[in-house]
C-alpha cells in the first residue's frame, strides 16, 4: 500500500540534523542563555552577511519584525501604507498596530505579488510606504515599486518572510528596500524550532531603534527611552537557527529542484502552474498551482493518501477583521479568483522522485477520470 506523501514532513528535516541541533540546544541550557545571548548574536552576523547587509536582529516572529519596522517609519493614525490583499494577515496587523491604514492593491496573475502598474492610482497625501509581499519565494518586481517610491518620497518594506535567499536579477532580496522582514516559522525554508523572526537593514539609525524597540525600548538595562515590547528572539531558537541556516543554500536548490520536476510532470494537464518573473529566482517555499476545480481535486488528493493545502482562501480585503475598510467582493478580482483557485502541492528538500511522479500521475488521474 502506498504511504502517505504529506504536505510538509518536518520530520524528515529534523533526523540528519537531530545531533547537531541537539548538541546546540544542550549548550544553551548548559550556559542558561535563553532571552537573545551569544546564539542569537552569532546568528544575527551569519543571517546578516547571507543576506549581505549591514543588520540583521533577531526578533520572537516574523510579525513582530514587520510591526517594528512599521514603527520605525514613525507611522501613526491616519496614514496609509500600501500592501497587497493576498497574503498572510500578519503583513496587514503590523500596519494596522500602527493605527494606520492598509491600502490594498490587486496582484500580477503571474507571480501572485503587488501589480506595480496598479500601485500609483493608489497614492494619497496620507501614503506613508508600500509593502510588497515576496509571496511563494517569488520575488516581487523591485524596479518599478523603488522608482514608485522615489517619485514620490515612500519608503519601501520588504516582506520576506516566505523568501529567504530568492533573487531579483542576481541579487539576494533584503536590501532592496529601507528595511526588509524575515519569518523563521518552523515550516519557513529556514524554519526555528517555534517561532522567530528577522529585521535585516543596511540603515543603522534603523538598526539601534529596532534593538531598543524590541527590549522594552531600552537601550539601557531600567532606562526606557520610547514604549517598547517584548520582541526578543529566544537563545535557543538562535542556537537553532545557527545550524539551519548553514544548510539552506542546498535546500533552495532540492526545492527548485522539485518545482523544475513538477514543471516538466505537470505540463500537460490543465492546471496553471507557478512561473517566475524573467527577473526572478525563486526558493520555491510553495509550489502553488491553479485550477477552477481546485477544491475537487483536493478532495481527489486527500483521497490518495496525498497532502496539499490552500494559501489563501480568503483574501485580506474581504475577512471580517477588515470589514471596517470598506472593500466589497470584485474590488480586486484577481486576487479574488486566486483564492479560489490556488492549491499548494507538497514541496521540500526531501521529497523524493517517486513521490513527486506519485503526486503528478494522481494529479493526472483527476483530470482523466
């Protein structure tokens, strides 16, 4: 009988590491250093020179990164930040923590990511920034977002956090903008073992604020120079964190490895598979396809021992949480139709041939039967 082919299998990432990550988890209990300490520190340089920039700080999660890099762009009530409807809520609350607005603007059909050509109409006196999603792995189109934000005085914010090592034309995304943000979610292509997060910057001004912000705004220890949080990244999750990331640089190349095979296997049947932008590499941390049967085959899927999951039902324009905006459904339609269609097939270093040529002949059983 066939085994289960699931969606992620962490597991599998975990065994060949086991003892490295053990070893580095006894040496944190070891010396008690378990709020940031020299882990975090060490890892804070590895992360900062793979991204080659000047800054990288570690945080508890990715979105409390993305609220601190809000902060430092001094946002307050009735300012707008525009972002795109089509991607995990967090890229939404760190704006909105900030008391000021999420402006949305519809997708490119291709790549899943902010339409540049869309972003001007939506420029107010009240715009602040533009935060573009590199969603997928896919990385956003930079050129035109940065010409945008020169025009007319924005600051642009990377959201990394599905996009660690993607390229735009050669080089590593992350320095593109003023500030860029990193998730380290277990199931990211550099993942903790909990939760954790990054602000990468080449701006040090950024960098000292974000230290303090994310410490109870002190800089030193009792002394509190702006209300702060309690953002810090845990020793343990550094320590982590040290080890994967030696390794990551493969696993890019094993997942672009799948995505290539699911391309060549995939080819003939109907659904719309992933393509990336003619200035982009991708790091493949979903490999997202597209079908108006999307939920049938699911369904199909599941039936057959096989994972998959749905990234995002139901886009940010139109949750309840939003409601206040005033977006109606048809306001950004395709992002509206991508909700409706997508569909994450399984995607990780480890999955083997015979299972990616499982996951494209029941695929194509679906459309045959």
């Amino acid at each position: 009988m066939d085994q289960p082919i699931p969606y992620l299998d962490l597991a599998a990432q975990m065994r060949p590491l086991r003892k490295e990550i053990d070893a580095v988890i006894a040496k944190a209990l070891d010396n008690c250093t378990f709020c940031l300490g020299p882990d975090v520190v060490q890892f804070e340089k590895d992360f900062a020179a793979y991204c080659d920039a000047k800054h990288a700080l570690g945080f508890n999660s990715g979105t409390s990164a993305l609220h601190v890099a809000m902060l430092l762009l001094n946002l307050k009530p009735g300012d707008e930040v525009i972002t795109t409807p089509y991607t995990f809520v967090a890229t939404s609350w760190a704006i909105s923590y900030c008391g000021a607005t999420p402006v949305y603007v519809d997708i490119d059909e291709t790549t899943f990511n902010l339409d540049p050509k869309l972003v001007e109409k939506a420029i107010t006196p009240r715009t602040k920034a533009i935060l573009p999603v590199h969603l997928y792995g896919q990385p956003c189109d930079l050129d035109p977002l940065l010409e945008i934000c020169r025009k007319h005085n924005l600051a642009l914010v990377e959201d990394a956090a599905q996009a660690h090592g993607a390229k735009y034309k050669g080089k590593k995304i992350g320095t593109f903008g003023e500030i860029s943000c990193f998730s380290f979610y277990p199931t990211k292509n550099v993942g903790a073992c909990g939760e954790g997060g990054a602000l990468v910057t080449n701006n040090d001004a950024f960098a000292t604020r974000a230290k303090s912000l994310r410490e109870h705004g002190s800089t030193v220890r009792y002394y509190h120079d702006e209300v702060g949080y309690n953002y810090r990244m845990e020793g343990i999750q550094g320590a982590v964190l040290g080890v994967k990331l030696k390794y990551l640089e493969k696993w890019n190349r094993e997942r672009r490895h799948v995505a290539m095979r699911y391309h060549e296997l995939l080819a003939d049947t109907p659904l719309r598979l992933p393509a990336e932008g003619p200035y982009a590499e991708s790091i493949y941390h979903l490999y997202t396809v597209r079908h108006p049967s999307r939920d049938d085959l699911k369904k199909h899927l599941e039936a057959h021992k096989i994972g998959s999951a749905l990234h995002y039902p139901l886009p940010l324009h139109l949750q309840k949480c939003y409601a206040s905006l005033g977006y109606k459904p048809g306001d950004f339609p395709i992002a509206e139709q991508a909700a409706r269609e997508c569909l994450v097939l399984p995607i990780y270093p480890e999955l083997t041939d015979e299972q990616i040529q499982r996951v494209a002949s029941t695929i194509k059983q679906f459309f045959n039967q």
